[in-house]
C-alpha cells in the first residue's frame, strides 16, 4: 500500500506538471526516504564509529534478512530465507520472536553476542525496523550485516560487499536512510536477471521455480557458511583489537563463486 501510495503521489505530480520520467524515479526515492525518516519520529541514536570506542568483545552484532512480510518464499525475500536457516544451523529456529515495537521479528543469541532480524514492514521501509533493533540492542552500523537479493548475479553466487552505494536496492538504501551512513557490510545473494519480457518488479516478487529451488537448497548452505565464517572473522578482530582499524575498506569486495549456476 505504501509503495502504491508513493507512486500515486510521483504519478500524479508528473503528469500535473508533465516531467520526464527520471523525475518521477527522483521523486518517488525522494518520497521513499521522507517516509523512512518521518516513520522514526526522531533521529535514532545509533553509535557511530567516531564515537569512543566499545570494548570490541562486548559489542553486539546484528544480521539481518530483508525482505517483504508475507512474502518469504519470493526471490526478493531470499535474505530472509538464509537467515531463517542461520538460526537453524545456530540451533535457535524455534526462538523467534514477534517485536511489535522494533516492528520485526527477532532473535538473540546471548552467549554469541547475535541479535538477527526479519523486518515486518515493506521493502522499501526494511531500514526502519533496521534502525529501531539497532537502537534497542545498541549495534554499531558497522557491526550490522545486511543479506538481500542481488539482481546483477546469478542464482548459485553470493557475495560480501563492504559498505558503498545501494547498487539501486531499496532495501539497503532504506537502511543507509535510517542509518545515515553506508558502511553495513552485506551478503548478496544472486538471484539473476528475468529472461524475455518479464519485468524485473514481477521476476523479483516471483517465487523460485522448481529447478531453481534444487540450487537454492545449496545457495541457503552456502550463505551461512559464508555468514559463520564472516561472523567470525569480525570477532577474531575484536579480540586483537578493541579500537576500529584506520584502515579503509569500504570498498573492498569479497565473492564466493563455487555454486552452480542456474541453466
């Protein structure tokens, strides 16, 4: 419905005043954001990295799955699916819970320091429930890791990417919205382009196919495999260190491209 009214509102200003259609794209992000930062009433207070410095061993670190409520068994809920099976592999499939408040479902994983998160509200809005678990378990950005679906890959590859630009996801431009920063490491998990006139709104909102549910099994494995090992490659760190390192990588991405890819 949001996402209905917001492309109301851009439709209708557009054709009143006849803009090009790359205003009404500007218009209906600009939109987006109003909306993400109006829904939090006020700034939430996240610590950022110039701040002082946690100690690092105590820090919380957050994943989370965005998605679409409702909609989990759609390719651009994936994320949502893999960390669904991270709380499985952590034994801890049965312990979530509904958070009215943080307007997601959450699970904490105490003795590791783990909070995840499924978002309860649209896509387009993922950043806002992002930001209010941040706020109420007190994760940095830079210790929350973002899994979303990634069009510009095939299904059978995921990758890690450091912080940068949205690549044109809403989701993760909700985040860096509510956030007001960048820098949330991700897992992008491949679910590749549509083929023939299928447009991408449809493709992304559509549910794998049977073949691709074969390799899916296989991409959801590997996705926590990839998020244990990261997981804890950033507490390796904390341990030699309790201060963030001067050195830049906010560029830097890491992919694993050992799947089979769809036929």
């Amino acid at each position: 419905m949001l996402k209905r009214l917001l492309v109301g509102i851009s439709t209708c200003l557009c054709c009143t005043f006849r803009l090009p259609r790359r205003y009404f794209l500007t218009m209906r992000r600009f939109l987006t954001r109003m909306v993400n930062r109006l829904w939090l009433c006020e700034p939430v207070a996240v610590a950022m990295s110039s701040e002082k410095p946690v100690r690092a061993q105590g820090r919380r670190r957050m994943v989370v799955g965005l998605g679409n409520p409702g909609m989990e068994g759609t390719r651009h809920s994936v994320g949502m699916a893999v960390v669904g099976a991270l709380a499985v592999r952590l034994g801890l499939g049965e312990r979530w819970r509904r958070d009215r408040q943080l307007n997601g479902e959450v699970l904490v994983a105490e003795p590791q320091r783990l909070v995840l998160l499924r978002p309860c509200v649209l896509m387009n809005v993922n950043g806002i429930a992002v930001a209010k678990a941040a706020n109420k378990y007190g994760v940095r950005p830079e210790d929350i890791l973002l899994v979303h679906d990634e069009l510009d890959k095939p299904l059978g590859k995921v990758a890690i990417k450091h912080g940068g630009s949205a690549r044109g996801h809403n989701g993760v431009r909700s985040c860096m919205d509510c956030l007001w920063t960048d820098v949330m490491p991700r897992l992008r998990v491949g679910i590749g382009r549509p083929t023939g006139k299928t447009s991408v709104e449809r493709h992304v909102l559509g549910c794998f196919g049977a073949e691709e549910t074969k390799v899916l099994d296989l991409v959801l494995v590997q996705s926590v495999n990839v998020l244990m090992a990261q997981l804890g490659e950033q507490k390796e760190e904390g341990r030699r260190s309790s201060s963030p390192s001067p050195e830049d990588e906010h560029a830097k991405v890491a992919s694993v491209d050992h799947l089979p890819t769809r036929t």
